[in-house]
C-alpha cells in the first residue's frame, strides 16, 4: 500500500540475522517505502540500515527463512517480486492483469505458498513459491481487501477488507469456512499481525487512529492504542513488543 505514498514509511515485518556481514544482528527490521525496501538491523554493538533497491514500487512484504527471499507486491505495474537476500538477485514471480490491484502478501515458508489480496480484482488468491498454480481462493463478498496474515500450522489465512463495510475475516487456506472475526468499530484497517501460540490478532487502523487487538474467535478486543492525526499503515508482533509504521509520521 506505500506504495500509493511518497513517504519512507510502509509495511513492515521482521527477522532474524540474513546478513553475514552485519556482526550478527539480533534483529532486523525491513520496510518498504516509494523508493525501495530498507532494513534496519539490532545489534548489541551498534544498530546499521541499508537501502535495498527495487527499481519499482513495493507494496507489501514478506519474507521467507528457509530460503532468505524477500517477496513483495508491486504497484504499477502490477506483480509479485522477490529477492534473494544472500545473492543479492531479484526475480520476477508473476505479472497480474491490468484490471489488478495488489496489497497484501503472506509467505507460507512451510507450505511454500504466497498468498496475497487483489483489491482491484476483488480476490484473495494462492500461487506456489516459486510462481506457478496461481488459483483464486476467495472471490465473494470482499470489497478492498488489504492485509493477510496465515497461522502456517493450522493452515488458516486472516484479512482485512476497509470497504464500505470494513471487516476483518478468516478463513481455510482453500477458502472455505469462512468467518468474520470483527465487523465494528473499523475505519481503515490496514495492518494485520497473529501470535500463533495464543490465538490474538493485532491491528491497526488508519482511519480511528487506533491499534487494537481481538482473540481469533471474535472475543476480547481490546483497544491498546490511540493517537488521533496517526496514519497507521502496517503492524508486526515479535517476542512481546508491537511494531508499527503511520504514513504520516515517517
């Protein structure tokens, strides 16, 4: 979605030590902006960043351990790209439609799938890792879908939808048994995070100027954050903190 912004400011997600180089960091964070892809990386020692050039315009990340890619969606033209972050190589994984709209993107490193939401298209859809067997997952009752999550081990995918009735939504990885989990109090819900071990959700929104959290079935939300005039665009869990990017607040 930065991608529609001229600001360094965008989706966020997080990882642990890809770069030999970098005196093993603890952390490191990457973002996407208008101008590429940034990384920010923790170390005891010292904290570094670096610029990763894309030569278009990234959307939406995400990222595979297994085989240290960094995957994104791109806005105009419209595709999924990736980056092996040990090659230092960057490959195209598919070209949509020009009726396209790309947001969201969510790596399954065990299944070896992406799955990503189409907005102009109005799908959710799922292709192999490597870019073959796209097929549409999802394509009824959404509206603008924007940020997908998976819990890999129960093969279950989360979303946000900000259309005229915004929502927030789950369902299997073939689509069915679909479930709304939120359907009031949404503005613009942009990011989406899960902790898998204990079933929460975590989202923000750009529009209420909130950060809020749910259980996967519906129960005990709960408001964590409020900042009138915060943009929030994107949101990450990692070991008992909230990472989060506001488009308007660099």
């Amino acid at each position: 979605m930065v991608g529609r912004y001229p600001l360094l400011c965008g989706y966020i997600c997080l990882l642990t030590p890809v770069y030999a180089k970098m005196d093993t960091p603890t952390l490191t964070i990457l973002f996407s902006g208008g101008k590429g892809i940034y990384t920010i990386s923790i170390s005891p020692a010292h904290v570094s960043a670096r610029h990763i050039p894309t030569g278009t315009v990234p959307v939406s990340i995400d990222y595979d351990p297994v085989e240290q890619k960094l995957y994104w969606t791109n806005a105009a033209p419209e595709k999924i790209k990736a980056k092996d972050m040990k090659e230092d190589t960057e490959e195209l994984i598919m070209s949509l439609n020009a009726s396209a709209d790309l947001y969201g993107i969510a790596v399954d490193s065990i299944a070896r799938k992406i799955f990503y939401t189409d907005q102009g298209n109005k799908v959710i859809a799922a292709l192999n890792i490597n870019g073959t067997n796209c097929v549409t997952v999802i394509n009824n009752g959404l509206d603008k879908p924007r940020a997908i999550v998976l819990h890999e081990e129960n093969r279950k995918m989360y979303w946000t939808d900000w259309g005229a009735t915004p929502y927030i939504a789950s369902a299997d990885y073939d689509g069915a048994n679909i479930r709304k989990v939120v359907t009031t109090g949404l503005g613009w819900p942009n990011g989406l995070a899960i902790v898998k071990k204990n079933g929460i959700l975590f989202w923000c929104d750009a529009k209420t100027y909130r950060v809020e959290s749910v259980s996967v079935d519906g129960s005990q939300r709960k408001r964590l954050l409020y900042q009138p005039g915060y943009q929030y665009l994107s949101i990450f869990y990692h070991e008992g903190l909230l990472y989060f990017t506001a488009r308007n607040r660099r």
